[in-house]
C-alpha cells in the first residue's frame, strides 16, 4: 500500500545526511541534452522525478546509467524530438527540456507539462521568451511543436522571475548565436548550480547569482564531471521537524549558505542553530515562539517549499502565527490534512493562514496530495500522539530518497506501511 505509518510524540536526536538536489539536478540533466558527449552527475538523489528525467532522456536516444547516486548520461545521439506520455504530462519540470531541445536540434514536439494542485503554472512566459529568441511555435489541444532555423541572442526582460523559465532561456542560449541578456532571472540556487555547470562544459556566462545574466552563446560543449549540492528544501524540512517535536539533531552536508531564511525564522522562533564545516545543529527546547507575520518570497526570501513543513512546525506551538503564501494560489490545501490531526487553522481568503498553536495534534490517516505537502505530514505525524498513516507516498518520493530512512536516523518510529499491516523493509528504489 502507498502509505507511510508513524508513532509520534517524541522529540528528535540524531544526524542525518542530506542528499542531492532535486531542483537542482533535473534542469542539469536536461543541460546535458546539449552536449555531443559524455556528462558525469555525481550526488544525484534517487528519486521518482529523477527516474522520470531519464526516462524521457532515454526515449529521445540519449544513453543513461544510474549506479547508486552517480548518473551517466551519454548525449552524443539524439534520435528523436518528440516528447510524450506520462513522463512529460506527469512532471513539471519536463519543461526545462523544451530550451535544451531546441538549442540541440532546433525543434521538439512536446505534451504540455503536467500542472500542480498547488497551484496554475502555466507555460505562456516560456514561450514568448523563447519566440524573442526566434522559435516558431505550434500550439495544439494537448501538446505543442517548436522550431527554431537558428536560436538568436537578444534581450528579454522577465515581467516576474520564474526559475522555470530562467532556466529554459539559459539553455537556449548558450547554443544561439550572438548574446542574450536576462533581465530579471531568478536566482534560486539551482540557477546558480545550472550556470556553472554550463560554464564547466564550456559555456561563457556571466552574473551568475545575480539578476541580470550576459549569456554568449556558440561555444562548443564538453563532457564533464560534477557535483549536485545538497538539497536545502530537504535540510529546511529536518529543520521544521525539530522545531515542531522539539530534540537535538545534526544535519551532515545541509547546505546553510542556501538555508539563511529558514535560518533566521528557527532562531526566532526559539532554535539554537551551530553551523560547522560538517553541516548544521539545531536544538530546539520547550521554550518555542511563534511567529507574528511571514510571508514566501522568491529567494533569497523564504521559500514556498518550506510554508507547509513550517506550518506543520508551528501547530504547537503556543501563541497564533500567519503566514502568507505569496508564490502559488493553492498551497493551503495541506490545511483541511492538519485540522484532521487537531491543528486550530483559520484561512484568510486564499493566501493567508493564522496558526494557533494546539497542546497536541492526534495521530490519523491523512491523505499527501503533493511533495511538500505529503513531507509537512510526515513532521506532523511526528508530532502527532499515537499512529499516523499517511496515504499518497508516491508525491513524497518524487523529492525525498528515503525520508523513512532520514527519519529514522533521528530517532523517529516511522516505516512504510502495507495494507494488512505488515512492514515493508525497502522502499522502491528507481533505476
């Protein structure tokens, strides 16, 4: 059965590692379209949406190898460009594949990209960058074609920042001719972790980790070897899970020059936090805060990632919180989950959340109906007094490799569940 089953109520003490990056790694395999060679991804997460990259990698001619959490991806011969099935339509960022393609072979005939519960993301900023660029799109009921004779370098100017879209336009336009200036990119580090990989292949950018991006296109790419960072939305849930039960723990490898706002609300909230070489400690006793007023924001702002583990967090903690969600319309769903388990939330319309903080949520059956959402479950069953059991695992593993595994390793009695009842001793791991 499709369920993780949990025993709360106790504080947290131990370490865990962090893994890869999943935002990060899936625009760099679709990077790797654009090299005629052999690319080398070492601390790649496995994961559901990485499987999916793959698969869609591999049904267009690329050849692929997954051997524990090094990935190989071997580009030199693209058969295809048309995209389908449930590989595209289920997973939002196969969008990123549509600028590598057209800067690989000049057009690619795609499905529209799944959407979200959490909210429209809709694909129009895509492609009317892409059009400045000189692509000539087709749009069709369910899928749409793009072609480009020859990518252009140009100047386009975002109307908001979108990391989806950032990241199409800098694949574009490293093979185009001339330079493209971006105006207005997004500057999540999974942007600043895409550009240097192109720059270790061989691509000239430059203002990388700034919001104007002076991209010269043309150069030749080459194979390299590189590394994925940590995943700092995986080390910020760990981090919301103590806030929330309390304990001491260590997060080996979180990546906190990335975390500072998720840094920031845990030490006013009440933390302790102690960063080292090695990673980052938090502490977190009884003596917790809530907080009067935080709102999502694109980085280095807190992360929309983060707003469901923190509102998980904050349900017991004494006192009344709000948040505001200001990124995706729909990211509340998780509430009608939390107020099950006893959580006292009141909605403000579609984008605010008062939190009063309860003595105690009560273990339930509740339902995942996305990624962060399904994780910010997992804090409160371990919050949670008796046994929770959390259907929908599948959304939990699009982005956590082995949360059962993590959790664990901090003292947590959690396991995969089965329908009689009965552990299940491994979860399923992606090839």
């Amino acid at each position: 059965m499709d369920t993780i089953r949990i025993r709360g109520g106790n504080a947290l003490f131990g370490e865990t590692r962090i893994q890869g990056s999943k935002n990060a790694v899936l625009p760099v395999m679709a990077a790797a379209l654009l090299i005629k060679d052999v690319c080398t991804i070492e601390n790649c997460p496995r994961i559901s949406d990485v499987h999916h990259m793959l698969a869609l990698l591999t049904s267009i001619g690329c050849r692929v190898s997954h051997k524990g959490h090094t990935l190989t991806i071997d580009a030199r011969n693209i058969s295809e460009d048309t995209m389908s099935g449930e590989n595209v339509t289920g997973m939002r960022s196969s969008i990123t594949l549509l600028g590598a393609m057209l800067g690989r072979v000049g057009e690619v005939t795609m499905a529209y990209p799944g959407g979200c519960v959490i909210g429209e993301r809709p694909i129009d900023m895509h492609l009317h960058a892409l059009r400045r660029m000189g692509v000539v799109i087709y749009e069709k009921e369910n899928s749409f074609t793009a072609r480009a004779k020859a990518l252009e370098g140009t100047v386009i100017n975002l109307p908001f920042s979108s990391v989806g879209v950032t990241e199409n336009i800098l694949l574009a336009a490293v093979m185009a001719k001339g330079v493209t200036v971006l105006q207005n990119a997004a500057k999540e580090p999974e942007i600043v972790t895409l550009c240097e990989f192109l720059r270790e292949a061989g691509a000239v950018i430059e203002g990388i980790g700034g919001s104007v991006l002076i991209i010269q296109g043309g150069h030749k790419l080459h194979g390299v070897c590189f590394r994925i960072p940590a995943d700092r939305i995986v080390a910020g849930t760990y981090l919301m899970s103590v806030l929330g039960t309390g304990g001491n723990i260590f997060l080996e490898d979180a990546p906190v020059s990335q975390m500072q706002s998720m840094l920031k609300t845990a030490e006013e909230i009440g933390a302790q936090v102690h960063i080292s070489r090695e990673g980052l400690s938090v502490i977190a006793g009884e003596a917790l805060r809530p907080v009067p007023y935080i709102k999502t924001e694109v980085y280095p702002g807190f992360p929309t990632d983060m707003q469901s583990p923190l509102m998980a967090a904050l349900t017991c903690i004494q006192g009344k919180s709000l948040i505001e969600e200001t990124i995706f319309e729909d990211r509340f769903r998780i509430v009608e989950q939390l107020r099950k388990m006893g959580a006292r939330i009141e909605l403000r319309g579609k984008r605010q959340a008062v939190i009063a903080g309860t003595d105690s949520l009560l273990g339930c059956e509740v339902r995942a109906e996305e990624l962060r959402g399904g994780a910010a479950l997992v804090i409160a069953g371990c919050m949670a007094l008796g046994e929770t059991v959390i259907t929908n695992r599948h959304f939990i593993e699009r982005g956590y490799e082995d949360i059962c595994r993590d959790y664990q390793n901090l003292g947590v009695n959690i396991r995969i569940g089965e329908s009689d009842g009965k552990d299940k001793n491994d979860q399923q791991k992606t090839e």
